[in-house]
C-alpha cells in the first residue's frame, strides 16, 4: 500500500497568492453553479464534476477523443515558446532610425528632397549629390550652413530642410536601403567635419526662447504636427547625427575614428550656456510638462535626450569596463563574474500558475467529472484494483463540506517541480527520470487543470541516455556576503556563547565553537565590497576631518559633469519624466488635466475614413511605445551611472523619484495583461524608413494594418519592461521602507503575472523584486508559491545568510523604516552641500587674507557713473557726515 502511493500521486494545483477564506468561498460558489457537482456524496463520484458537460456518461478510455473547447490566453502558457531576445543598449541602426519618424510624416521626405534639389540646382546642374567628389560635397555643405544664418525664417526652414535631406543619405539617388545607410553615414560625418552640430544648437536655443510661438501653441485649443515644423526639422538632424557618430561600423575611415571621440567630449562638455547639451534638452522637458511650451515635439526630445545620454556616459557593456577599472583603482578585488554574459547564457523558467486561475480555468470549462483510471502496481490484485479508491478515502477522510480548500485538488502531490528543473540550464544533471515529452504541466500555466484528465499518467518512460540534454551544474551567481552580514552572523554568535558582543571586530573568534570559526571562513571566502561602500567611508572620513583630509579631488568625468548641471533642478526634471511616462502609459486613462503627448503626431486634418482612422491609431500607440522605451532607457542609465560615480548622486536620483511615486507608477504599468503588451504589432513596416522612401510603397488595406508585421515580440516593448524593472530593483535594493512600498501596493500577483512572459532577463528582475519582499508576504503565500520559491532560488544570487525565504529576519521589522529613509536624506544632503554648495560651505574653513598691502592693493572695479560722481559722494558720504573718533577708536 505504501509502495503504491506515489504512483498514485496528481501534480498539485500550483501556486497562487489567494487566501484560504476566499479560496474557500470561490469553491463553494462553483459548488452551487448549475452543473456543479453538489455535496460530493456517491461512491461513483468521489471528484467534483458533471458528466452531462461531456454529452452523457462517456466512458473514461473514449474521454480523450472528445473534443474539448480552445483554451484561451490566460488558460496555459505553454504555447508561447522563449523568446529570441537579446538586451543592448539599443536596437538595431536602422529600427532606430524608423522610429524617429512618425508615419503622419511621411510626405515631409519627399518635401525636404524638393526644398534640397532646387537649391542643389542652381550651383550644381549637370551632377547628381552621389557623383561629386569630397571637396565639392564639402564646399556645398558649408554653403547650406551659411543658409541656416539668414534672418527670414521660410528661408531657414528651407535650408533646415535640405540639410535634413542630406541627413537622410539623399535617397532620391539610392537604389536600396543599404544604400542609403551607407551615403546617409557618409553624409553626416561630413555635416558635423563642417561644424552643422554646433549651428543647430544655436538654432535649437533660439526656438526654445521663442516666446511668440510658445505663446501661440498656448493659445490653440488644438496642438497639431504644424505646430513645430521648425523644431522637428531641427532635432531630426541632430537625432540623426548623434545616432550615427555614436556607432562604430566596419567601414568607418580612421578619422572619422578620432571625430567621434571629439565629437563625444564635447557633446558631454559644459559648452552651451556652461552646461552640457543633455541639460538643454532636460529644460525643454520641464518646459513641456509645466504647460508653457504643449508644441514641443517631445518623443523627439527624448530620443534625442536618450542617445545623447548614451553617447557621453557610454553604454552598460562600458560601464561595465569603466565598474572594473575603478574597483582596480580602488584596490578592490576584481568581479566575480561578467553579470552580461551570466544573463544573456540563462534561458527562461516556466514558474506555474496561481491557484485562482486555475480555479477559474475551472469554472470556465464547465464542472466535469473525472474517474481515476485504476494503476497497477508490481503485482495484480492489489487494492488498485478499484477505481478511484483513494480518492473515496480521502473525501471520506475530509469531507468536502466542512474544509473545502482540503479537497483532493490540495492534497495531490507537486510533481511538476521536475518539469521545471528538467527546462532549467543550471540544474544538475542527476540520473532521476525524464517527464514524457507530451507532459501537460511543463507549461507555466498547466495546459490542462490536472483533475481534468480522465486517468492518472502512467510512469515516464525512461529516455536513452543520448536524448538528454547535458547542462552546466551549479547555480550562474557567485554567492556575495557584505561586511555588514559578516558583523550581525558575529554579533549574534557571540551573545548566544559568550554573552557579549566586540561591535565591528571581525577577526576575534575566541570563544566560539569551531563549526562557527568554518562558517566566518565561509563567509569571508565570499565577502564582496562593492564601490558604494568605500565611497560611504570616504565620505564619512571626509565629514569626520575636514581639515586633515584635505581638499577633496573630483574627477570631472562625463557623469560628473552632468550631475553638476542636473543638481538645481534634478527634483523637476524627475517629476517631468515620470508625468510623461504616466501620459504614456497603456494603463493610463485620459485625463482632462494630463498633458498632451500627442503634438508630433496628430496632423492639422483628422482622418475622414476607417482606413486612415486605423492608420492613425497605430501611429498614436508606437508613439507611446517610443517614448515609453525612451524615458525607461534614460532614467536606467542615469541611476547606474551615478552610482557608479558616487553612491550618494544614485541616491539623490533615486529618492525624488521615490518621492514622485516611480514605485507605485510602474507596477501599474505591468498591472495590464503584459504578454499582449509586449506581443503588440503597432507598426507599419512598408512606412517606415528607409523603406518607405526607396520602395513604391503598396496600397494599405485594414487586413495589412491589422496583420502588423511577423516578429514574435516587440523589441522595444519588452526592452521598456526590462528597463522598468530594473529601475524598480534599483530603487529598492537594501531599502526597506521601499520594499514594504512594493508589499503595501500588492505587487506580488502583478510581477508573478509578468513571469508568462518567458525571457530569461526579465524573468530574472522580476524573481529579484520578488525575492525581496517573501518575507513579508507570510508564510501561506510561500507555501502556495513553492515554484516560484524555487525558480528564484534558481535564478538569482544568493546571499549567503540572507534569510530571504523566511520571516524572521531583524531587517523585516518596520518600525525604523522612517528613520533609515531620513538618515540617508541627511546623508545626501551633506554631501551635496560639502562638494557642490560652496556659497554655503561653513565659513571656520575658508581662507582668510590678514596681509593690509594685500588688502589694500586688491584692484576693483568701480561703476562708471560712481567714478563720474565720486566728488559729490565724498562731500555726501564722508566729508557732511560727524565721525565720533573716539567711539570708533574704542
């Protein structure tokens, strides 16, 4: 009997994250639906269920020969296969370069050709753009920028317009897209060689200051795309040309080579108006949401502001150089392992459903009754032979009406932790069987619920040894340990032996038993202290002394330079990106007081057919997407690249978008069915450039439109979650009172929701959010969430006494939770007012001149009119008024 009960054994109903009482009342409620199956009493129907939902009694063997509804998205997950993703900082060129331009647009290219032909005529007659030399290519490019001077601004616009012609690799020339791209980076190189980057910004300044237009825009109860002509010629150009120089190619000559790198220093450089470019662009942003400028063309803005991000900070493959090189410089050990390659090599786990979509999987197909097929063990004529005998026992044992949840659907066994070890990459390779290839519950969402089969599966046929896949053992994360965990493991070792503790000694282990002195060796082995810490140190030394440690030398790196530029206004730059983003949002509703998105992409007439309709509609959602993915892309580069450069500017960052609700904003943008989300088909591919302007384009039809184009994802929706979800594990790693954020606005079923998703990296930011609230979601979500448990033991790097899985760490109370949060505030606001405020800084430590020659020969510079006057201020000021020598002398 006991040999038998394992092959009697069902998988579980897995996890879900529904209380017992509500469990309880959704069984109850099935129970009483027509159909249902009643009180459970009836030997022949131990199992809940009708079988006139099946057509009449059908016999169990004919069962599966019936056919059986289709199962709708939400019903199994199995049938989306992984997902052939690979992260960068961008997509490819050319994806890029479409997405610049919004399909309402589309005329306007064949209006910049027209605007730089007839110009190109009148000097050059005989010859095409692509059959002049470098010199003469050269000669009429600086006479197109002498155009951009001129006072009338029709002409201007022009000119914009044929140098944005020139941009865009003169494709009236060109006979394919490859060809365009090829003149199209010859073209811009040659524009920035005759100094057109630094014109436009003076261009670009001017238009931003133009009160009249501002003021016009205002006024209109309708912004249009004619309402910013001007500036989206304007930031095109410059789009195109820092895309462009941003990337090497393999054909690039050598000094275009030494361009770049010039080209990147002074893009980063405070060189307009003492600040850098990416600052000026961040002024339009805040301009934009504060309501005095709705015409700026803000999806433009914000590539443009994300690629020049981008080009001055570097990308995350060099950060990750420039992170190896200061820990060297820090004397710090090197990294345990390249975090871009550990992702990119993961593959993607199938974590199972929760319990409630099961059960409404459940009611949805209709109440069926199943029987248990008998299954023989080594010998006949064992107590098998009945059929469904255990499940009789157990409704007989528990009975169904006084703990509904404790049916048999709960006591089945969870057996489809071995599917999911079986699909992981860094699961050991053990001899233990293989689950058939045609298992239903491999799938995230089990395919069918498994009382819905009319047997139990017979045992897994055993696999010849050349069927299996051979996958690398171990687990991908080197296991850290902070020099904090290593004093609390300590701390607590020494009250519990010797009754006291040595505060932050950590080499003293007299007195503890020797299975303790192995554990502290352990951990030291592992020990990991990251860049933030030694800074922390270094600033705290600085407070300490600030005399004895000198004057502090900081490196005026790219990311250094921006922050100085960002700090007066980093508070609003941050609750304008997030307004946008919100606007942005597919779970956003429209709103009368939220702010128009949609400037560059509504044309002057609205649609007068379904087609065009249609059209527009396809338009307006890869708007959003765009901007969506570029405002994750720049908030995610910001946030590591000043933590990379100090600790304490990621903190500042990071705490006024916690205060300007980042948190709460992003789950409610994964709070919408995610997989439609990133599977979404908004986007015309016969429109977008270059194809559109080399290739007659078809007659569109609503099937084209609706049929989308044949990739499986959308790379730039599913590049925006990854972002996002970074952003949310930046914000709150080790920050407790922002993890009970994530606990307080239930984010748990939200991020388990996203795990349908089946790409590896993703997955793995949302285990990582997952991880760090477990131990506040109590112990009955963890039992009902054991796959999930293992899929983040699995998948993210353990901390080696870390009590993560359990609720009894000190970190999980929350009564300090305000005072971790004011600390840090005081923390930051030291370090910004020590190193950036000097009009502030205390005066005890400033230099003091007592030399009176000194004093006295200092030159100043008086006011001309103090200088014409100076007699009669001396007979006013000096001479008429009575000195008491004596009180000044005492």
């Amino acid at each position: 009997m006991a040999a038998a009960l394992p092959r009697l054994s069902l998988p579980l109903p897995r996890e879900g994250g529904v209380s017992p009482r509500e469990s309880s009342a959704r069984w109850r409620a099935a129970d009483m639906e027509p159909g249902g199956g009643g009180g459970g009493g009836g030997g022949a129907g131990p199992l809940p269920g009708n079988n006139k939902a099946r057509g009449g009694a059908a016999a169990p063997g004919k069962a599966r020969d019936l056919g059986r509804p289709p199962r709708k998205d939400s019903e199994g997950y199995s049938e989306s296969p992984d997902l052939e993703f690979e992260y960068a900082d961008t997509d490819k060129w050319a994806a890029e370069l479409s997405e610049l331009y919004s399909y309402t647009e589309g005329p306007e290219f064949l209006l910049n050709r027209k605007c730089f032909e007839e110009d190109f005529r009148i000097h050059v007659r005989d010859k095409k753009w692509t059959e002049l030399d470098k010199n003469q290519h050269r000669t009429h490019a600086m006479r197109l920028l002498d155009g951009l001077e001129v006072t009338a601004r029709e002409k201007r616009l022009r000119v914009a317009r044929a140098i944005l012609y020139v941009a865009q690799g003169t494709f009236g020339e060109c006979s394919s897209e490859a060809e365009v791209q090829a003149w199209m980076r010859y073209n811009i190189f040659l524009l920035l060689e005759v100094g057109t980057f630094n014109a436009l910004v003076e261009l670009l300044n001017m238009e931003i200051d133009n009160s009249a237009a501002c003021s016009s825009a205002v006024r209109k109860p309708a912004i249009s795309l004619a309402d910013s002509t001007d500036l989206r010629v304007l930031l095109n150009i410059m789009y195109l040309i820092v895309e462009t120089v941003r990337q090497e190619a393999e054909g690039d000559k050598p000094e275009w080579k030494g361009m770049r790198q010039t080209f990147r220093a002074e893009l980063g450089a405070p060189l307009y108006n003492n600040e850098p470019f990416s600052v000026m662009l961040f002024g339009m942003v805040t301009k934009f949401c504060s309501g005095h400028a709705p015409h700026f063309p803000m999806k433009k803005v914000l590539l443009l502001l994300w690629k020049t991000v981008l080009c001055t900070l570097g990308g995350f493959e060099e950060l990750q150089v420039m992170k190896a090189e200061k820990r060297e410089i820090l004397g710090l050990p090197p990294l345990p392992e390249d975090s871009i390659k550990v992702i990119r090599n993961m593959r993607a786990a199938s974590p199972p459903a929760s319990a409630s979509d099961l059960i409404e999987q459940q009611q949805k197909r209709g109440r069926r009754e199943h029987k248990v097929r008998p299954v023989r063990g080594a010998g006949d004529g064992d107590i098998n032979e009945g059929p469904g005998v255990w499940a009789l026992a157990l409704e007989q044992l528990v009975p169904r009406d006084t703990c509904p949840l404790f049916s048999l659907q709960a006591l089945i066994k969870q057996d489809n932790l071995d599917a999911f070890n079986e699909r992981d990459p860094y699961k050991a390779d053990d001899s233990r069987e293989e689950e058939e290839e045609n298992d239903d519950d491999n799938s995230l969402e089990g395919e069918t619920f498994p009382l819905e089969r009319d047997e139990v599966m017979p045992p897994p046929t055993q696999h010849p040894p050349s069927d299996r896949i051979t996958c690398p053992k171990g687990l991908p994360w080197a296991p850290k340990v902070r020099e904090k965990d290593i004093e609390m493991f300590l701390e607590s070792s020494r009250s519990k032996f010797i009754g006291y503790t040595l505060g932050s000694d950590t080499n003293t282990v007299v007195g503890l038993p020797r299975p303790i002195h192995e554990s502290i060796r352990t951990l030291k082995l592992h020990k990991y202290t990251s860049i933030a810490e030694v800074q922390v140190h270094m600033e705290d030394e600085y407070l300490r002394s600030p005399l004895s440690g000198g004057e502090e030398e900081v490196e005026q790196v790219p990311a250094e330079i921006l922050y100085q530029g960002l700090l007066p206004s980093l508070p609003q730059y941050m609750i304008a990106l997030l307004k946008i983003l919100l606007a942005a949002a597919p779970t956003s509703k429209a709103k009368t007081d939220s702010i128009n998105i949609l400037a560059d992409v509504l044309p002057e007439e609205m649609p007068t057919t379904v087609l065009q309709s249609m059209k527009l509609g396809v338009d307006v959602n890869r708007h959003k997407e765009i901007i969506v993915k570029a405002i994750s892309a720049v908030l995610l580069l910001l946030l590591k690249h000043f933590k990379l450069n100090h600790i304490y500017q990621f903190e500042y960052m990071a705490q006024h978008l916690v205060f300007a609700n980042c948190i709460p904003l992003i789950l409610k943008f994964f709070n919408q069915n995610i997989m439609s989300y990133i599977t979404a088909k908004n986007s015309i591919s016969v429109l977008d450039y270059p194809y559109c302007v080399v290739h007659e384009l078809p007659e569109l039809t609503a099937e084209s439109l609706e049929a989308g184009d044949n990739n499986q994802f959308c790379w730039r929706n599913l590049f925006s979650c990854i972002n996002l979800l970074r952003i949310l594990n930046k914000l709150t790693k080790w920050k407790h009172s922002r993890t009970m954020m994530l606990v307080v606005f239930k984010s748990a079923p939200i991020l388990k929701r996203a795990l349908k998703v089946k790409q590896a990296m993703m997955q793995l930011y949302v285990l990582k959010l997952l991880k760090v609230q477990t131990k506040y979601l109590g112990r009955q979500w963890r039992k009902s969430n054991m796959k999930t448990m293992s899929a983040i033991y699995q998948k993210v790097r353990h901390r080696l006494n870390d009590d993560w899985a359990y609720g009894n760490d000190l970190d999980a109370r929350p009564w300090d939770f305000q005072a971790e949060e004011c600390a840090l505030r005081a923390s930051i606001e030291r370090f910004n007012s020590r190193r950036y405020d000097r009009a502030h800084s205390n005066p005890d430590f400033l230099p003091v001149d007592n030399c009176l020659q000194s004093v006295l020969g200092q030159r100043v510079d008086l006011p001309e009119d103090f200088q014409v006057n100076y007699d009669l201020w001396l007979e006013r000021e000096v001479f008429s008024r009575p000195i008491s020598w004596e009180e000044l002398l005492q």
